[in-house]
C-alpha cells in the first residue's frame, strides 16, 4: 500500500505556488484496510477517506468507464490491483495527471511537467471528450494560468459541443465552474476559451446573442471583467460585469438557468438597468439619485451599491470614481429622522420621509 500526492498539489509545486490542499491516491489497498487505518469514508460514488489526522482526502486508485451521457455517467472501478498510471490515465490535463511518490520521486506519464514549462493545456486522451465538465475546467484553468489550449484539445472540445456533451450539463456545475472561472485573474481567458470551444451560446445563450448583435463588444466584456477582477470586486460584481451587456429580462433568465445565487442574481439585473444612468450620471436632480438609492435597496443593503459602483467602475475604469458620490447621497438620505416625520405626518409616513430624503441630497448638492 502506497500513498501518491495527486493532481493540483502537484502542479501547484512545480509552478512555485502556495499548495493549500493536497489529495492522495492510495495504490494497492482494500476500504476494509483504510478503515482499520482509522481512515473515515466519506465518498458517495468511489472510496475516499479522511486521514485520521491531518482530515487530507485519499482516494483508492481506481478506472472510470463512460456509462451515459452528461459528467454524471460513470461507472468506476476500484481495486488494490488498479495502477497509479491507470488512475492518471483517466484525468483530464497532463498538468493535472502527475503525481508525487512518498520518496519525493515524479511520477509523470503524460508529460505534464513539460506542458507546465510551455504553458500549454492539453487532453491526457479521448476520454477527456465523456465528460463536458471539462470544457469549462480548461477555460478556468485558462483564465488562472494564462496558459494557451493545445490545438488537438480545442478541436476535441469543438467536436464534443457539436455533438451535445455540453447540453447535458447540470446547472449547478456550470454556475460552479464560472463563478470559480470569474474569480481568477483573467476571466477574459476563460470566456475566449468558451467562445472559440462554441460552448459559450450553449451555456449562455443570451450572452452570446448580445456579444454577437455589436462589433467591439467581446473586447468590452474582456476588458470590464478583468478590471473587476484585478480591482479585488466580490462574486456579485463580476457576475454582473458579465452580464452588462445584456437585457434585464436576459441576466435574468441566465441567472435562473444556471442557478445563480439571488445577490448575484439581483444585482445583475440591477446593474443592467442601471448602466446608463451610472455611464453619464452628469449633474442629475435629487429625485435620480434617490431613485437608485431606492432601486438599489441601499438603506438595507449598503453593500450592494458598493459593488454596483464597482461594476459601474469596470465599464468606464478612466470615469471619476463614483463610489464616494453614491455614499455621500447615502449618508445624506439616512440622516432624515424618520421616527419624528411618522409622528409629524402619520397619515403619509412614506411620503413624507422621501421628501425629506429629497430634501437632504438636494442641499448637499
């Protein structure tokens, strides 16, 4: 019985970056043996456990056989007979089929180490094409490393989309990989990825169309969402800097596809609807900027015009900063006593805090 680092902790080390997490393949054990090792199952679909200790996963070698369609359509086999090298075989990157032995030894078959050195992204074999997680995997890892896709990878990913591998994706998967995706440090990467591979108007149709209805708008989007992402901007603000191109009614129905949490829902739509005010708020009266306030339930939801504010910085990063100006309306609007106006005006409470709220911005100019 063998223990083998795996996978990202191996390709992390080898890049000179930070392994947070390493995982483990174990060669030439039974569960019944891990168990008596104080290891704790916890795999659903294959054998893995939990160190007793450090709680580091370790999984049982095992093969994969592609059974139906979509990423859930395995079957998998595990036995203390099945070899490293056949465990690497059914990864999905050389990068990421490499393995560390206990005496320090690399364990390499598929030349990863040198497709780290060339900043290349390529298929360990055509089993990469049964399972259509890894189309989005490699725009990820695209948008993290900046590597290129090799072009035997990108004509695979081409076929599996013409063939409807990508239709099977499950939503919750797909929100996965691009939230994962929007918050590396050039997402531009994995939306060029998506967009070349065809699988971008499979999984965001409505994107797509809006990308495709004006010249200039793909560069827009690349330049807007690596801004956000580079300037530190939450999940909420990139997954609305996506979208900004697109209608309300499309963010939304994106955002119900896939799933995606109602903050990033929410202020997806927001922003959309926002976004030409925000692009040339020039000197707009008291009643505008309330109105967004409004909209943007910002007297609850600070934090959400915050990151509208970011957005609105991603899509004009030369504008002045509007941030400071929304805050002062803001602070301006909250320091209306609305406890005395109800005890004033008990018969038109709302009305009569907006007008002071009015009021108030009015004079702060």
């Amino acid at each position: 019985m063998k223990a083998y680092v795996v996978g990202g902790a191996v390709r992390d080390e080898l890049l000179g970056l930070e392994v947070r997490d390493r995982d483990y393949v174990v060669v030439g054990a039974t569960p019944e043996e891990m168990a008596s090792q104080g290891f704790k199952p916890v795999g659903a679909d294959f054998p893995v456990f939990l160190h007793p200790e450090s709680h580091e996963e370790y999984a049982l070698a095992r093969t994969e056989r592609k059974t139906a369609p979509g990423y859930k359509g395995f079957t998998f086999h595990a036995s203390p007979e099945v070899t490293l090298e056949e465990d690497l075989q059914r990864r999905d990157l050389t990068i990421n089929a490499m393995a560390r032995a206990p005496d320090g030894t690399l364990v390499d078959p598929h030349g990863g180490q040198r497709d780290l050195a060339a900043r290349v992204l390529r298929h360990v074999s055509l089993a990469f094409a049964e399972d259509p997680v890894r189309i989005l995997r490699v725009a990820r890892f695209a948008a993290r490393f900046g590597f290129a896709v090799a072009p035997e990878t990108m004509a695979l990913m081409r076929k599996m989309v013409a063939a409807g591998e990508a239709d099977a994706l499950v939503p919750e998967r797909v929100w996965q990989e691009i939230a994962r995706g929007l918050q590396e440090k050039s997402p531009s990467r994995m939306l060029a990825i998506l967009d070349e591979s065809g699988a971008l108007a499979r999984i965001l149709p409505e994107l797509e169309d809006a990308l495709a209805a004006q010249p200039g708008t793909r560069e827009q989007l690349a330049a807007r969402i690596d801004h956000a992402a580079q300037s530190g901007a939450p999940l909420p603000a990139l997954y609305a800097a996506l979208l900004l191109d697109t209608s309300p009614e499309a963010a939304a129905a994106v955002s119900k596809r896939v799933n995606a949490p109602s903050d990033c829902r929410d202020l997806a739509v927001l922003a959309v609807r926002e976004r030409g005010f925000l692009a040339n708020p020039g000197s707009p009266g008291a009643e505008q900027w309330l109105t967004l306030l409004e909209r943007s339930d910002a007297f609850r939801r600070p934090e959400r015009l915050a990151m509208l504010a970011q957005v609105a910085q991603a899509d004009r990063p030369g504008a002045p900063p509007l941030l400071p100006r929304l805050q002062r309306m803001l602070a301006d609007a909250r320091q209306v006593d609305a406890g005395a106006l109800a005890r004033e005006y008990p018969d038109d409470i709302p009305g009569a805090i907006r007008r002071a709220r009015l009021a108030a911005i009015a004079a702060s100019g």
